[in-house]
C-alpha cells in the first residue's frame, strides 16, 4: 500500500515557510493527508535552515524526532542545510530524500518514485551531490495560506551581496525574482482564498526585478491598485534599497502598512566595513528619520548581530549608544555564529561566548524597553486590527496596521476580521481590548 500522510515542518525565514506551504498544497491537491509534525505519518519533510548553527541543530533534532515518532517513516530534508551539507544529512538515521534548492520542487515527484518502488532503496538519495555543484539558480513562485489570516508571498530569492558572515547566497545562489505579472496573479489568487494580509517576502526583496527592467517600486505601486486588497506589508529591505520614494509612496498608499523590517546588523561603521554591508550608520539614521517624518506611529524592526570578530567593548558601546539614539520600535538580536566557507569564519580576533551572551542581553533588555515605549506612543489611539485564528488560553490576537499586538476573549467570529479597536488596556504582552467593531478596509 502506498503511504499517503506527509507532514511538513520548517525553519528559519518567511521565505521556507512560503515554500512549505506550496510544497504542502501540492501533496494534498494529489489525495495526500497532510498531517502535524508531532503526529504519526508516513512521510515528514522537514525545511532546513543554516543562518546560524543553532538553526542546523534544531534542523537535525527535527529529522530524530520524526524518526522516533514513526521509525517506518521516509524522511526528506530540503532547503539551505541540505543545499550545503547533503552528505552529513543523508547519513541521519530515517533520511530517504536530501534535495537542495533545485531539487525541491520536485519533491514529489521523487517521493512517488520512491513509494513506488517495490522495497526501500538500500541506501538514502541525495540529489545534491556536494556542497556547490548545484547552484540554484531559478526562480519558483511560492506563497502560504489556508492556515493563516496572512500570506506570506516569495516575490524574489537569492543574494548577490556576499556578507561576510553570511552563508545564504552560497545556499539560495544568486538574486532572481518573479515577474510583477506574475506576482499580481498569485496576489489576486490570495485574495480570492479570502486572505485578508498579503507579507511580500524574500532574501533580498529590495533587490526585485533587475533582471527583469523591473523594480520594487513599480511592484508595490501596482500591487496597489489590485481591486479587493485589504492589507500588505513589506518583510524585511536593507536600508540601501529602501528608497525614499519607496517610503513615501507607502506613507500615502491605501493598502502597505506603516510597518518596515531593517536590518541593522551594527551600529558601529568598522564593523559595517568588515562585515562587507552596503551601507553606514549615517544612511540607516535617515532612513529611519524619513520614515518617522512621514509616518509618527510606524513600526520600525531592526536586525543586530552582536560579538562579530573584531567588535570590542567600544564598537558595541557605538552600536548600543546608536540604537539608543534611533526611534525603532524594537530588535531582532542575534549572537554572531561561526558559518563555513564565509570570510568572517577567517577573521581574527573572535568574540569569547560570555561576552556575546552579555551583549546579547543587553540589546534584548534595551528592545523590551524600546517595544514597551512604543506600545505607550500608541495608548489611546484608534487602530484597525487583523484577529488570528488561535485560541490560547481563551484569548486570540491580532495586529495593528503598525504591527501592535492586540488580544481579546476568544470568539471564532472573529477569525480573519479586521476591527477598529481603541488602544487603552496596555499589559505586559500587548493591547487587550473588549469594545470594537467589525470593520471591512475594502469599503
């Protein structure tokens, strides 16, 4: 009998999941179960992530927990890790299937061959041979919902840009993007799924559309326009691709909302130098100044990196003092890993652990402090808020337009409808709110 319960799980960054959810669509549109990833099932795929090593163990604790769950299950690993380590992968106890960028969108083409087979092949397949051999190199459109008020919608992947610490245009190859043709289709097949949120995602969507004569501000001024939209956001842009006229066309726009993801990386120019980014401190600032001139209330994320070889107590003190001095709403801290094959892996002077877990902290102390300052900005105000699905111990939330997190009492009537809610019951973990109405952007 031919198994026919898949279940996914995925890791690291919007893009894997987008991915996942087109992966796991195709399964069921082909008379697969699609099953939890805690349950028994006959086949589990799990969406590998190399960002940092932390990323690669949870990737491996994933493949021996399927494993234990049902030992008869074919497991296949796709993604960055399988992209960059397929022959470590391929020799996990379980592992059936390694496929790369390339490879998996043919998964399921690969796992019916497998099912098909009269007995299990003596040894796991692993279609990318080595590390580098294949270099992903197409764009495949990929877009989540059906378990979400929001879609997660891929408008590009790849990066040219060659960070010094980073291993992701070694994993994903180079830049490439879809079509604003094609991106409007998948927007418009969302919006007919009754998805209220549209994220527009990526490696490096600031990048969209230069091989195309293309760009992201043609995309977004289009997506616009598209009859029936509620709500777009834009995931995360570096700060030299975020143009002026990209902020201002979002703080007049009738759908992108006053929420911008930046990755900052570092406060300290040096340390910018040496981790090769494209920009210094002084045009992250305006950025930041722009966005805040045009839009008092935006939500603005930042992205650091803390103990990068060579960072001394003084370059963290000038990355500490600039976020300080920044009007972002909150951090996204990450502890500096050690990633093979990349310049930084090379450098001198390595940060010892106990001083990056301090600096961790104090950066993840300084973003409770800074998201708190700017849920108080917000007391008072009038916002629209977009109610999730889940239940958590009979409340659900939801988020503003700038990305404020809003909870009330459970009430399945209130799943993917977007409210006007008065924010004035602040506690620890976002607004609570018990007085709004039912309000519709599309009228």
């Amino acid at each position: 009998m031919i198994p026919k319960s898949i279940a996914f799980h995925h890791f690291g960054c919007k893009v894997n999941f987008a991915e996942a959810s087109t992966l796991s669509r195709q399964f069921q549109e082909n008379g697969f179960e699609v099953k939890n990833f805690h349950d028994p099932a006959d086949i589990y795929v799990i969406s590998t992530c190399v960002v940092t090593s932390v990323a690669e163990k949870k990737c491996r604790a994933a493949i021996r927990q399927a494993h234990a769950i049902n030992p008869n299950a074919r497991i296949a690993v796709i993604g960055c890790f399988s992209e960059l380590k397929p022959d470590k992968l391929s020799k996990m106890e379980g592992v059936e299937l390694v496929l790369g960028h390339n490879g998996k969108f043919r998964l399921l083409e690969e796992l019916t061959s497998l099912m098909q087979a009269d007995q299990a092949p003596l040894q796991p397949v692993c279609a990318v041979q080595a590390a580098g051999q294949t270099t992903p190199d197409t764009f495949i459109p990929s877009f989540s919902y059906g378990d979400r008020t929001r879609s997660f919608l891929k408008i590009q992947d790849g990066c040219d840009y060659y960070c010094t610490y980073c291993t992701i245009p070694l994993a994903r190859g180079r830049s490439r993007s879809d079509t604003i043709e094609n991106v409007v289709k998948n927007a418009k097949e969302i919006i007919t799924n009754g998805i209220r949120e549209i994220v527009l995602t990526g490696v490096n969507i600031g990048d969209f559309g230069r091989q195309n004569n293309e760009n992201f501000l043609r995309l977004i001024t289009t997506l616009d326009s598209i009859e029936g939209m509620n709500r777009i956001r834009i995931s995360s842009i570096e700060p030299d691709l975020l143009s002026n006229e990209t902020i201002e066309f979002v703080a007049t726009s009738k759908h992108f909302l006053p929420h911008f993801h930046i990755p900052l990386q570092s406060g300290c120019n040096k340390i910018l130098k040496a981790m090769h980014r494209k920009y210094n401190r002084e045009l992250y600032a305006s950025r930041v100044q722009k966005i805040k001139e045009l839009m008092p209330h935006a939500c603005i994320a930042a992205d650091v990196i803390v103990g990068f070889p060579g960072e001394t107590d003084e370059d963290f003190h000038d990355t500490l003092c600039f976020l300080e001095s920044m009007a972002v709403s909150y951090l996204h801290v990450f502890t500096y890993s050690k990633r093979e094959n990349t310049l930084a892996a090379k450098m001198e002077a390595p940060v010892p652990d106990g001083v990056k877990k301090h600096r961790s902290n104090v950066l993840h102390k300084l973003s409770d402090q800074k998201k708190q300052a700017f849920y108080r900005n917000n007391l008072g105000l009038e916002a629209m808020v977009l109610f999730e699905s889940d239940n958590s111990q009979g409340f659900m939330h939801g988020f503003t337009e700038n990305y404020i997190k809003v909870k009330t009492k459970f009430n399945p009537a209130y799943s993917n409808q977007i409210m006007k809610v008065k924010l004035e019951n602040l506690a620890e973990d976002g607004f609570i709110s018990e007085t709004f109405n039912f309000l519709d952007e599309r009228d």
